[in-house]
C-alpha cells in the first residue's frame, strides 16, 4: 500500500497502518476545528432563530413567537447534549 500523509500538513505518517495524523498536535488542530466549524454552523441557525422571533415580535404575532421560542430552546439543549456526548467518546 502507498504511503499516507498526514491530512493537516502533508507530512509522511510513519506507525499504525490505521494512523491518520503525523502528530498529537496535527490530530489536536484537525479536531479543534471540526468543532470550529459546527459551532458556526449552529451559531448561524441560532442567529436565523433569533432573527425570526425579532420579527414575530414586530409583527405581534404571538403564537408564532411561542413557538419559535420554545424551537430555540430545544435546538439549545439538542446542542448541549451533543457537545457533551462527544466529550465522552
């Protein structure tokens, strides 16, 4: 099999036939910035979220508002959860 190269600096990957970083400090900056990159992404959807119960409250529309709020909130927790159960892994 050919040789593999590390992912985040394109050195050689010497050890392990399953080994895909180089380095503790390559596989630690590729992961931090997975988690850079989801947390962004839930950044965005939060603001998307906050931004549309700003305009429900324009509008006066309370229903709507309620649900989006309590929307918010389980989106808040869903993302908690997740960023513990991935501590655990």
């Amino acid at each position: 099999m050919g040789k593999k190269t590390c992912p985040v600096c394109g050195k050689e990957v010497n050890g392990r036939s399953d080994k895909k970083f180089c380095s503790d400090e390559c596989r630690t900056f590729y992961n931090n910035s997975l988690g850079r990159r989801r947390r962004a992404r839930n950044r965005k959807q939060l603001n998307a979220i906050r931004f549309n119960i700003m305009e429900m409250e324009r509008a006066d529309s309370r229903f709507l508002l309620r649900t989006l709020s309590w929307i918010s909130k389980v989106f808040r927790v869903i993302s908690n959860v997740t960023k513990v159960s991935s501590r655990q892994e």
